[in-house]
C-alpha cells in the first residue's frame, strides 16, 4: 500500500483470482508492506476468501501474479498464518486443545524437528491471548462453537508469522473476544507484522490501515478512511451501514436499489 | 482354568503361529484403521479389500503367489478411484462404489473358472489364519514395520491432514501426497493381511478397534495404542473361542473385534461422562 522500497510482504500485480480457471475477482493489485493491516471487504460471494486462499497459496491465480516476501505463495510455510472461515474439522477427532494450538509450529520443524522450549511459550501466548489457556486438556470436540473459534485463532496467532490471513475470524466471537482480537491485530502490526482479514465488520476494516473493498471487482482499495466513505460502500453494499452489535444499521441506501434481503448477514 | 486360556497356545504351534499373525495384523490394523476412522475413508478401505479379490484370484489360476495377485489388485483399484475422479464430475464415493462392484463380481467370476470355487473364495474372503507359513509371518511382520514407520514418520501431517487439509497445505505437507501414502498404508495392510483373516474380515479388523478406540481416546496416539490393544484382545479372544468351540477362526475373531466395539459403546452411554461440553464459559 506504499512505494517504499523495502521488501513487501504481499504484492499482487493484475491478480485474478477464482476457482477452476472461472475468475471471480479481476485485476487486483496492491502491495502490502510490514507493520500493515488490510481488510478485505465485501458482501457473500464477493471474492474476499477466494482472493485470501490465492495469497495463501490453497488456489492458483487464474491470471496475473501474486508474490508473498517476494516468492510465490506457500514458498515459506512457517512465516504464513491462514485461518480459514470453515473448519471441516472431524467431530470424532481425538485432540485436546494444547494439540490443536501446537500444531501452527509443525511448519517450521517439518517431520521430524522437535519442539523447542521457544515452540511451547508461543502457543501458550497465543493462548493467554486468546483465553483459552483454562481450556488445554480439554478434548476439542467437547467445546462450543465460539470457544473452538478462539482455539483455532490461537492457532493462526501461535505460528508468529510475519504474514497473517484471516477469514472473518470474529464473526462467532462475543463482544469480549472481539475486542480481545482486535487488540492483538494492534499489537501484531506495531511489531511489524502484516494482517489480511476478511470482514463484514466496517467498524472492523476502518481500524485496519486500508481497506479493499470487493464486488467481484476491486471497488476502492486505499487507506480506509478514504475507502469507507458512502459513495464506495454505496457501490459495494448498494448502502451504507453502521455496525452495532447484532448487525449492520442501514442508514442510507442506493437510490433506486430497492432491498428486499441483507447483504451483511451470513 | 489356566489350561483354558494357554494350553490351546502352548500345545499347538499352528495356534501360536495364528496368535503371532493376529497380533501383527492388528498392530497394522490399529495404525491404519485409526487414520481410515478419523478421515472417514472406510468406504475406500472397504473398496481395497474387495478390490485385491480378482487380483487374487488370477494370481491363483496362475500359480503365482496370493499376495502379488492382491498388490496388482490394490494399485488397479486406486488408479481407477483416482482415474474416474478426474475424468469425471462424479465423486469418489460414487467411483469407489462403481468399481467395488466390478472387482467383486470380476473375482468371482474368475474364481468361478477353478475347480474349487467355494472353497478358494472362502480362502480369499476370510483368510487361514491356522494355515499361516513362517515365510508368511515373515512378511506380515516387515509389512507391519513399514506401516508403523511409515506412521511415525508422518505423524505431523497426517494429523493436520486429519485436522484440516487446508492447514496441512499451508503447513508445507502437500494434503495429495500424504493422503496418497494413506491410501498405500491401507493397501499394504489389506493386501498382507488377507491370507491371514481374509480380504472381507481384514476390512472388520480396520475398522472395529479403530472405531472401539476413538470412543475413549483423546489423542491420536492413544487411539492407535488402544485400537492395536484392542486388536490384539480380539485375536487372542477369537482365537481361543474357534479352538474350543470349533468355530471358523477368522469370523470368530472379527466378531470379537466388533462385540469389544459395541460392548464398549454400551458402557459410555451407561457411564457418566468426565468430559462434557465445558459449562459456564462461551
């Protein structure tokens, strides 16, 4: 999001991004540099987890190029967090939750390096964090949903990438770990960490450094302030919304666009 | 009393020979069955043990060795899974159940061209485990090697594969390949094991410690721990219960494995649970 000239976390030049060679969102280009927060905005379908997945290397582009520390995607596993918006996760699965937080280490030991006593205080920080430590022993499959979304966030937040992907990941939080998370997104980027999350939440992407705003195109992409003014969210939403708890509040709509469902809601 | 349990063992070498193969079987068993339960592969497992059938059965026309006949049939089976998946909008489910039924059907049609047709196809179905040769043994235990190194090798991705192929992607565990070695780990066991308990009841040895163990277990680990254990329990337990009451061994045992599944199912519902959804937090 900058001309400096440092090296970028992510750049992507003319990105197309889809699935199976259909695109779903053309010629995307930005350039995020570290200590940056990106949110990636739009309604269902509009491309933010498609474009998500591309930068961590789950899809192929289906044109232009998108290099993560100048490399393409998936070059350095151990430097990328990626959470995903649904985890198919088996309900049956034997594993406690320090296992599930542990394994965001698992990409920088490869088969056989052993965890270190560096390994073991990241994922109980990440944890502390995102208070679960109370709940290590306990067996994943016996946790509510919300709380899984915590074990899984610390998971993304144990690996202590330089690049973090996130694909709405506060939308089954309560206000309390919401506000807990975004916290943490503060604290990852002044240390110099890069942040893309995927959002519903403008109250959410206008705390983030900039924003892009998706419609199956790049609408606006800019600093957010810039981007989340009415006429861009007007052309993204076809309205403009405050968030509150419990949802969106439309406070203007697109002349003409007449409304008969809600685009924020999942 | 003692006599009961041992002496069939000490006294017979066949029966010390089927308790050695039983317990080796059930150690690959438990590795493999523990993956195919948590990834729900059973149906492939199931498709691979029926799959090595016509390979079998030519090899026996051929008067080559079972287990080379059941190889070829394994990596047929997988290839055409594999082959249908991509050159079609079908699922694999829908692959797996098409050529299922064509191995089958094709086995017993080949077998239906020897002499001895019923009896070569209960060979095939449900082993001989009181006939096991020390050539045989010797195999099934450097099969059973292989798995388990195998398994401690990949450990890590196919957890995270078993967690979410997705997060073994980004892990740097390409999701194709481990799930490849999966499908290989799964053959190897079916196709080492079926002179043992059979190609039908190799597929019950899979999947009832596997499924016993995943009731109690909470660690992977631990679940291939207590499905071998299990396993081994079930062999020990069939074994003893064919020699004494002159049942067929390899049935015997398999129905020991699923009793031990459904017993232990029974004593969860009865027992309180230690570790219900965490109370009180959101």
């Amino acid at each position: 999001m900058s001309a400096a000239d440092g090296p970028a976390m992510v750049e992507a030049l003319s990105l197309g991004v889809g699935y199976q060679g259909e695109t779903v969102v053309a010629d995307i280009s930005f350039r995020l540099d570290p200590g940056q927060v990106l949110a990636l905005v739009g309604s269902n379908g509009s491309g933010k987890s498609t474009l998500l997945k591309t930068v961590a290397g789950l899809l192929p582009p289906t044109a232009g190029n998108v290099r993560v520390f100048g490399a393409a995607p998936l070059s350095s596993p151990s430097r990328v967090a990626y959470l995903g918006q649904f985890h198919p996760t088996s309900f049956m699965l034997p594993l406690r939750v320090l296992d599930v937080v542990r394994m965001a280490r698992f990409a920088r030991h490869g088969l056989f390096g052993r965890l270190t006593a560096e390994d073991e205080r990241a994922v109980r920080e990440a944890m502390a964090v995102m208070d679960v430590q109370g709940l290590a022993d306990a067996p994943l499959n016996t946790l509510s949903g919300g709380q899984r979304q915590r074990v899984f966030m610390a998971q993304a937040f144990a690996r202590d990438a330089d690049l973090i992907l996130l694909d709405e990941p506060a939308a089954n939080l309560d206000t309390t770990s919401r506000d807990t998370y975004r916290g943490r997104l503060r604290t990852l980027a002044d240390a110099g960490r890069s942040v893309i999350v995927a959002t519903h939440d403008i109250d959410e992407a206008s705390e983030c450094h900039f924003t892009m705003l998706l419609a199956h195109r790049v609408v606006a992409c800019g600093p957010s302030a810039e981007v989340l003014a009415r006429p861009a969210l007007l052309a993204t939403f076809g309205m403009v919304g405050k968030y509150q708890e419990g949802g969106i509040v439309i406070v203007e709509r697109e002349h003409g666009h007449d409304h008969g469902h809600d685009h924020f809601g999942d | 009393m003692a006599d009961w349990f041992v002496t069939p063992f000490a006294a017979n070498a066949f029966m010390l020979d089927a308790l050695l193969a039983g317990i080796l079987v059930s150690i690959a068993c438990g590795i493999v069955g523990t993956y195919v339960v948590l990834r729900g592969l059973a149906f492939i497992g199931d498709a691979l043990a029926h799959g090595v059938l016509p390979g079998v059965a030519v090899a026996m026309l051929l008067g080559l060795p079972g287990m080379v006949g059941a190889a070829a049939g394994a990596a047929g089976m997988i290839f055409g899974i594999g082959w249908i998946t991509r050159r079609s909008n079908l699922s694999s489910d829908t692959a797996i159940g098409l050529l299922f039924v064509a191995m089958l059907a094709l086995g017993v049609a080949i077998v239906s061209r020897s002499h001895s047709f019923s009896g070569d196809l209960v060979r095939i179905l449900f082993g001989e485990i009181l006939g096991i040769r020390a050539s045989e043994l010797a195999i099934q235990l450097a099969a059973t090697l292989v798995i388990a190194a195998l398994a401690w090798i990949c450990h890590r991705p196919f957890l995270l594969l078993c967690f979410s192929p997705e997060q073994a992607r980004v892990s740097g565990f390409a999701p194709r390949r481990y799930h490849s070695i999966m499908l290989g780990m799964i053959a190897l066991t079916i196709v080492v094991s079926f002179r043992t308990v059979g190609t039908l009841l190799v597929f019950g040895m899979l999947l009832a410690p596997a499924a016993a163990a995943a009731l109690f277990s909470r660690k992977v680990a631990t679940m291939i721990l207590s499905a071998s254990a299990l396993g081994i329990g079930s062999v020990y337990a069939g074994l003893l219960a064919s020699y004494h009451f002159d049942l067929a061994a390899g049935a015997a045992i398999t129905l020991a494995a699923s009793g031990l599944f459904f017993v232990l199912l029974a004593a969860r519902q009865l027992l309180p649970r230690a570790d219900r959804r965490q109370e009180g937090r959101p």
